[in-house]
C-alpha cells in the first residue's frame, strides 16, 4: 500500500496530496495509506491523524452521501468555507473585507430531498449512499430539523403506492408552518385510484400538503411559509433558504445593505424571501422566472399590512435580463441567482450604474466572475459573508454589499 501526506482539501472535500492523489475522507496534514484507483486513494487507512480531526456525531455518516466533512471540527471548516470564497474572489482580482461566517445550527434544515424505491418487502426512502444509487434508511440525521425525517417514513408509503419496482421516486419534503408539504416526482401516473390512495396518506400522516409532478392532489393546510412576519404559501417545491436562522440572517444583512435605498428591484425573487420585508420601507418591484412563484408573493403581499407597494414580474432574467435604462430609475437591488450565477443580468446592472447591490450567492465562483463585471464598471465590493447553512458539505453561500464609486 502506498503512503501519503495530505497536504489541501479539495473543493468536493477529499484530501489532496502530491500528485494530485485524491483521498476521500482525509485532512490536511495527516498521514495516509490505501490502494490506488487511478489517481483516487481507496481502502484509506488514517495512519497519523491531524488534530482537526473529530468523531462524526452521525452513525450514518460512513456510509450516507447527505454529508461529506463531518470527520472535520467546526473551526477548521469555517476557515476552509472562507478560504473557498477567498480563491475564488482572488480569481479574479477582488479584494475586499471578510466578514465572519455565520454557520447555522446542527438539526436545522426545514428542507430535504429523499429517493425512496419499492422492495421485495414493502419500501425504503432515504439519502443515497457515497457513490452509489444504493439509498441509505435513517434513523437518525444531525442536518435536518427532526420533523423532516417524518418525511422519509411518509416518502417509504409513497414508493409502496406511487412506482414500480424499477421505479425511484424523488420527494421534496419541506417543513412549513403548518406541518409537512410534500411534493413527488418520478411516480406512477396520477389516476383515481392513485388519488384516493395518495389522500388517505396524508390524511394518515397528517401531511399539509401533497402534490404529484405539477398538480396538487391534497391541501389539508395552507403550507405556509413567514417570511419575517409576511405570510406567503408558496407553490409545491417552491426554493426556500435551508434553514430559518440563515434565511433571517440573509434578510438583515440585505436590509442593512439596502438602508435608505428607493425604490429596490429583487431580481430572482423567489416567492419574496427579501422582497416583501424590504417592503416595510419601500416600494420594491420583484422580478422571478416562475410565474406561480410570483402569484405565491403577489397573494402574500395583497393579504399582508402596512406594506409599501409590490409589483412583480414573471420574467427569464437569463434570456431577457431587465436592460440598463429600465433599472436606471432604482435606487437599490437585490440579486439572488442560482448557481450559474447572472452574467448577463450584471452586464445590464454595471451599465445602470444603480447605487447599491446586494447580492446573494450560492456559488463563489460565479459571484466572483458577477463582481468582476461590477468592478470592472467602477464598483466596489464592500465586504464579503460567507455562509454556511449546508453544514457538514462542501457547499458554501455569501451575502455582499457592492456599492457605485462616488467620483
């Protein structure tokens, strides 16, 4: 067996030594043994462990894929999380303040996504193991709030009824405030009997809700979401922020960024996770490519009290970002994209020129390529907050303040 010292962990969290030799499960500075599988280390024998190293408090962790760094302490993932926005920023020749990390709790996550599959025996819902489509039965999970794991035993019931042996369902289980809401795609299709069958299911498991693919099949309560203080049920599957205590984090930075800016422009809106609070104080026109999202925020604003006005605007922002000369008349945005980031919709804000920017990011990489946009054009990132609301993952999110030059 050959050995090796660990000298980085990579992006994806395996530790990297000369080479590149990859090794699942390793820390910087340990000392390692395995059998090669092309440039991967596999059967990896921890031959001198580093002193970031912890027992995982899951007793699924070895074999789930739901977590890949819980062997880490917590004071070596922040720094490593904040290293990964660092780089990335670096990248592309950003420097700015670094502000603390704000890590959310252990057992805080209000949403999952469980694969569950009939068997020889009835079913089994789950996450799926490292590496494989084999799915792996909790009973236990330190990321999710412990009312999710009702999920996975609704989830098992579903593929008993709703597929095929060769089936595999994926079930999106968010935690509203009125109970679960459930949405499932990838089963048998819907007819009467299927119907009868999925609603005497949540009647039993006293679901909220229950949707299969795109129509609803049960509302036993509205699965309502408080967005800081704002009512809003959003459609099934709807994206929400992971955990409350980041979502309410996410809003106070935003709002702090956006102080005195008016009127504001939310572009990826979602169903009005910053829109609706921003409007507190302001009038704001929220912006987002579903348009049963943008009826969700509409309603939740319409029902809602001493708000300023909300419009919104189902509109691809990829294909057909707001131009330059339409946002010129806003004194403020916020912008929240996915993972690709918004290229185009930063070319049109840097040719704006609107004073201030908060923008959200789930993936450093492509707000670092959006910044660059930003400060090529003459503005400036202010600071920088990462994020950890996907704890124990390789995953890493960021709030940033980004402000026009004042010549």
């Amino acid at each position: 067996m050959s050995e090796f010292v660990i000298e980085r962990l990579g992006h994806l969290g395996d530790g990297i030594a000369e080479g590149p030799v990859y090794v699942p499960g390793a820390l910087p500075g340990e000392r390692v043994t395995g059998t090669f599988e092309g440039n991967v280390l596999r059967d990896v024998k921890i031959v001198e462990p580093c002193g970031m190293r912890v027992k995982a408090p899951c007793r699924h962790y070895k074999s789930c894929g739901g977590c890949q760094l819980q062997h880490a302490d917590d004071a070596f993932l922040a720094e490593w999380k904040i290293g990964i926005v660092r780089e990335a920023l670096a990248a592309q020749g950003i420097e700015t303040e670094m502000r603390e990390i704000a890590v959310s709790p252990a057992n805080a996550r209000r949403r999952a996504g469980f694969s569950a599959r009939r068997t020889k025996k009835g079913a089994t819902a789950g996450f799926h193991a490292k590496g494989s489509d084999l799915i792996v039965e909790l009973s236990e999970c330190h990321v999710l709030a412990p009312e999710l794991l009702e999920g996975a035993r609704a989830a098992q019931e579903l593929a008993r009824i709703g597929t095929s042996r060769k089936g595999e369902l994926s079930v999106a289980v968010t935690l509203s405030e009125a109970g679960l809401d459930v949405r499932v795609e990838g089963g048998k299709p819907l007819d009467g009997p299927l119907r009868i069958a999925l609603a005497q299911l949540a009647e039993a498991d006293d679901l909220a809700r229950l949707a299969w693919d795109d129509e609803t099949v049960v509302t036993r309560r509205p699965p309502i979401q408080d967005f800081d203080g704002i009512a809003v049920t959003p459609p099934p599957g709807a994206f929400l922020q992971a955990t409350k205590d980041s979502e309410r984090l996410l809003q106070d930075e935003v709002a702090a960024i956006l102080a005195g800016a008016e009127p504001v422009i939310d572009l990826f809106a979602g169903c009005g996770t910053f829109a609706l609070p921003l409007a507190r104080e302001r009038a704001v026109h929220a912006v987002e490519g579903s348009a049963v999202m943008t009826r969700a925020l509409d309603e939740g604003w319409r029902h809602s009290e001493r708000l300023k006005q909300v419009t919104v605007e189902a509109r691809d922002l990829f294909r057909q970002p707001i131009l330059a000369e339409d946002l010129k008349r806003f004194g403020g945005v916020v912008i929240d994209p996915p993972r690709a980031g918004a290229e185009a919709q930063c070319r049109e804000l840097a040719a704006a020129q609107v004073p201030v920017i908060a923008y959200v990011s789930c993936n450093p990489v492509t707000f670092a390529r959006d910044a660059e946009i930003l400060t090529d054009a003459g503005y400036v990132v202010e600071w920088v907050r990462p994020v950890d609301q996907f704890r124990w993952s390789v995953h890493v999110e960021l709030v940033a303040a980004i402000r026009r030059k004042i010549s």
